[in-house]
C-alpha cells in the first residue's frame, strides 16, 4: 500500500488551495519524505497524506522540524499544489514563515 501511495503522490495533482473546511475522510501515513524549503534547507517531512471522501488525495501532513530532538515538531496542513517532487525529495517555493502559518494538524 505504500509502495502505491508513494508513486501515486510523485504524480502531478492540480487543485485550490486547502481550506480547514476541506472534507477529509482519510489520513493515510507517509514517513520519511523529505520537504525542502524555499531557500534549500529542510523543513521537515511528509508525515501523511489526507484523502478527501472521493477518495483523491487532499493535502499532504507535514512535520516541521522546529526543535531540538524533535521536541517542539508541529504537524501542518500542506495543500498538494505546495509541493513539487524533485530528485528524490519535495520542495515548495514557500518560506518558513510562511510554513509556520499553515494550518497545523493534531493526530
């Protein structure tokens, strides 16, 4: 099921920006994706993918590491057209300010 769900999230999805009010019916987990920002240092990685009630995936969870140890790592909502797959890793074009204001996700 990984194996599917990482070759499906390296497809190109189109779609509006995500809203807290997306319908999400899904949280399918993702580990060790790394996300890249804007100015080529690591934000975090995909925890997860939320999938909407149709079934199509809705917007990526991201982990921002902001902490020593991992101790004060947040978890937000990332919509699918925030994130490109490049060699082998996600980048976005935001900031990590930018990135800090996101909705943030509790599992």
């Amino acid at each position: 099921m990984k194996s599917l769900l990482i070759a499906a999230m390296t497809l190109p999805f189109a779609g509006a920006a995500i809203a807290q009010t997306t319908d999400v019916s899904t949280y399918v987990e993702a580990d060790d994706l790394k996300v890249i920002g804007a100015d080529g240092a690591r934000i975090g990685e995909i925890e997860g993918v939320l999938i909407d009630s149709s079934g199509m995936p809705a917007a990526f969870v991201v982990e921002v590491e902001d902490g020593f140890l991992d101790l004060g790592d947040t978890d937000v909502v990332m919509g699918m057209d925030a994130l490109t797959w490049d060699n082998g890793r996600y980048t976005t074009t935001m900031t990590a300010e930018e990135v800090e204001g996101l909705p943030t996700w509790d599992d």
